[in-house]
C-alpha cells in the first residue's frame, strides 16, 4: 500500500519489545508551549512520557495544508493528503464543482468515504501484520479499518451514551468550561474520550468483553478548541493542556491497573500547531485575485481554486 517518507527505525530502541501501542494526539498543540508547561510541572504526565522516551525538539513538521482532518488522516496513514485523499478540511469536488466538508460534527462520521483506497490505515496494517489482533480508534473520524470506533456505531444508529453535564466533570477548569461554549463541548468529547479508553482496557465496555487492544488511537480535541478561542499562548490554552495532561494520566492508569504497562509503547503528537497572527494584516487574497480580474474560490480557510479571468 502507499506510504510516503521513511520509517524511522532508530526512535526505537528495541523492535519488537512491545505488546502493545498506545498513540494520542493532542489536537492543534505547539510544542514550545506543550514542552514549557511539561517542564514547568504542569504537565506531569507528559513529562513522565518525555522523560521515558524520544522527545522531537521542536516538534514535528505537518503536511500541507495544515488543518485536523488532512493531518490526522496523514498521521494515520503515512501518507500526504494528495495521496490519502482528504484534501483539507474543506475542498471542491472537480468533477461536480460541489464543496466537500469532511471535518464537522455532521460529517465526522462518513468522511473517510474520501480516503483513496490506495492507502491503508494504521488500522488495516496492524490487522495486516497481526492477525486477530484488536485495534481501537477512540473519538477519531479518520477511524477505517478499526474494530471499535464511536463514529462507526454513529454510522449503525446505536445508541451512545450522553456525558454528565460538563460542569460535572473530572480534570475540567471550570473558569473556562462555564463562559465557552467550544471549551464546554471539547471537554465533554474528551471526557467520552476517558471512558472509552479505560472501559476497554478494563476488559469490558458497552457490555462486551475486550481483549487488551495491540493498537489504541485517541484523539483529544479541547487542546484545538482553546488554541483557536484564545491563542497559543493564552491561559486558557495552557488550561487546556493541564486538562487533557489529567485525563492522559487516568489513560495511563488504566494500562497499569491492567498489568501492561512495561509491554506498552506510547506515541504523543499534534496534527498541527498555531501561532500569533499580525493583527494589523487584515487582507484577503480572493479580494485582491477578484479585483485583479481573476475568478477564485476560497475554499477551506484560503484553499484558493483559480477559474480564470
């Protein structure tokens, strides 16, 4: 199957030496800011998992054009988005002129209707290698290929169970969770996040007995939502990551309440990151394209289709 890049033998240190894999990603999280709150303790898991493993310095480069679903879709298929097919998060369709929208809540569920079938997924490898292997995608919509995914009993019309309210909630800052609407919404998501996580690794959820998974993605979302409301280097994006940092440290818990967490290797990324924009530049491409004569569409924040003149 396609696969852009190389493997990179050499982060790992003994091939072969885990049962198990368990890989997060913190959703739209730089990691200056990630590796400062680590280092300042206040992001203790993170730093336990930076401590026992390789730590890129400045983070990792993203494919073009870097939005969630194009990323998260490259990360879990080593392939880039003009070969995995998820152009953005919005594109035009070239053969209908229709736009596709794949990263909302009303497509999560249907959007790797998209992906080339050219591609496989972490997913389809790990059953591929190891057969009889359980693989798990937790709040993941780029989830084909997996044994359990919340988007595919969406997809059946079972039922899914509400969170409790979120100013209930365990590892939520209520100063923020109160007043924003995104962070109230991401912290419940994040928290099904939890119980999916901990109920199957337990060895039962939604009334069905699992095996320990071989490979185990989950997506965490608040990180993206408070980056966005606030900026990269506001209090509620670091609110954000000691948010997420406690509900990854009941993940680990739950490994260790297992009996696997020597056999288990983790894997932490972002599908992209954010910085401070100049407020004083305030122009618009499809306005200076139009005004120069030349027809445009702007598609999925500045994914600019030409027409001619």
């Amino acid at each position: 199957m396609h696969q852009d890049g190389v493997v990179l033998n050499e982060l790992v240190s003994e091939p072969g030496g885990a049962r198990y894999v368990v890989a997060m990603l913190l959703d739209g999280t730089n990691p200056n800011v990630l590796y400062d709150l680590a280092g300042r303790g206040e992001a203790p898991s993170i730093a336990r998992l930076m401590d026992l493993g390789c730590t890129y310095r400045y983070g990792a480069l993203a494919s073009l054009p870097t939005v969630t679903l194009a990323n998260h879709t490259g990360i879990l298929t080593g392939s880039h988005p003009g070969h995995h097919g998820i152009l953005h998060n919005a594109w035009i369709d070239r053969l209908t002129g229709d736009q596709i929208v794949t990263n909302s809540p009303a497509t999560w569920p249907t959007s790797m209707k998209w992906l080339s079938p050219a591609v496989e997924t972490v997913h389809d490898a790990v059953h591929r290698s190891l057969p009889g292997a359980m693989s798990i995608s937790i709040n993941e919509p780029c989830d084909s290929g997996a044994d359990y995914s919340i988007f595919e009993q969406m997809r059946l019309g079972e039922p899914i169970e509400r969170p409790p309210r979120a100013e209930e909630l365990p590892d939520a800052t209520e100063r923020f969770v109160r007043p924003s609407k995104d962070y109230r919404w991401s912290s419940l998501v994040d928290h099904t996040a939890v119980d999916q996580f901990c109920g199957i690794w337990s060895g039962e959820h939604r009334g069905r007995s699992w095996p320990a998974p071989a490979f185990t993605w989950v997506n965490f979302t608040l990180t993206d939502a408070a980056f966005h409301e606030g900026g990269p280097y506001s209090e509620i994006a670091a609110a954000s990551v000691r948010d997420t940092d406690a509900r990854i440290g009941r993940l680990f818990d739950a490994i260790e309440r297992s009996g696997a967490w020597d056999d288990t290797a983790f894997v932490l990324v972002a599908d992209h990151g954010m910085e401070l924009a100049n407020p004083s530049v305030t122009g618009d491409w499809d306005v200076a394209l139009e005004e120069a004569g030349v027809g445009v569409r702007d598609e999925g924040y500045g994914f600019l289709y030409l027409t001619g003149a």
